[in-house]
C-alpha cells in the first residue's frame, strides 16, 4: 500500500484557494480549469474535470511472442496484425489538442515491443512531452532495447 502524507491547501488573502504543487500535478490545475467539488456530510470532494483526457490506451500490435495456454486470444477469432504508422501519427497529432498531453500507455492483447516502430512510437510521444507507459513480458527486453528504452526516457515499463 502506498502511503500518501496528507496535503493541505490555503485560502490566500484574497480568497484565492492555493493547492500544493504537486496536487496540481495529480488534478491538472492549469489556469481557467474547471473543477467538480461535491459536498456530503463532513466532506468536500474536489476532482477534475470529466473533460480531461488523462490516459490513451495503444494497442501497437496484437501479437505475441507467447503461446500461454491461459492467454485469452486462444478464444478469440480476431485477425493478428500492426498498427499502421499512418494511424499511430494521426492518434499522436489528436493528442496534441489535449492540454496537458494525456498519458500514453502501449500494451494490449499482444506483446508491444514486437511493433518493429515500438521504439519510435515512445519516441513520437516523448519529443511532443508526453508521458509513455509500456508493459511487456520481458522476453523480447534485449540490453539494446533496455539501453534505448532508457535513453529515450520511457516513464514507466
């Protein structure tokens, strides 16, 4: 379980409500946001707005490097295949109109870093300032791939 110190925020001179800098962060608090306060018995909840793209779920390719006997596309009857670069750049540049960029996180069905652009894909996301998350097996987790996985500043594997 993760321990979280509790934060406290202040109301300013001028009435200004004033939230420690990384609440901001976890809430997105940009100027002119808009944020959902409800109140119930003895409590005041304050929460992002529903307009707010926080995460973008790419799957790069629905295949796998695996045969696990429990995995579930061996009971499913979908085509194997990649994602297309042309829809990976067109998906990149409609996050752009997201402020802040949303999270991105590469994983699915199949096993990403067998996408033979995986590593751009991170990249793409990284130059615009993104945030990428991958998950993997590991098998395919080379000392060369690490190192570039490294380099290019993946977030989270």
């Amino acid at each position: 379980m993760k321990f979280n110190p509790t934060r406290f925020a202040v109301v300013d001179t001028e009435g200004n409500l004033k939230f420690p800098h990384e609440i901001k962060d976890v809430i997105y608090l940009t100027p002119e946001v808009i944020l959902r306060i409800e109140t119930g018995e003895n409590e005041v909840q304050i929460q992002p707005s529903s307009d707010h793209l926080a995460r973008v779920y790419l799957e790069p390719t629905n295949r796998c490097n695996l045969e696990c006997r429990t995995c579930i596309r061996n009971v499913w009857d979908e085509p194997l295949g990649m994602m297309e670069w042309e829809i990976y750049e067109q998906i990149l540049d409609g996050i752009h109109a997201f402020t802040p960029m949303p999270t991105v996180f590469l994983g699915g069905f199949g096993e990403p870093l067998i996408h033979p652009k995986i590593i751009e894909m991170i990249r793409g996301v990284k130059e615009s300032g993104g945030s990428v998350e991958l998950i993997t097996n590991g098998i395919l987790l080379t000392e060369d791939v690490s190192a570039q996985l490294i380099e290019i500043g993946l977030d989270i594997l």
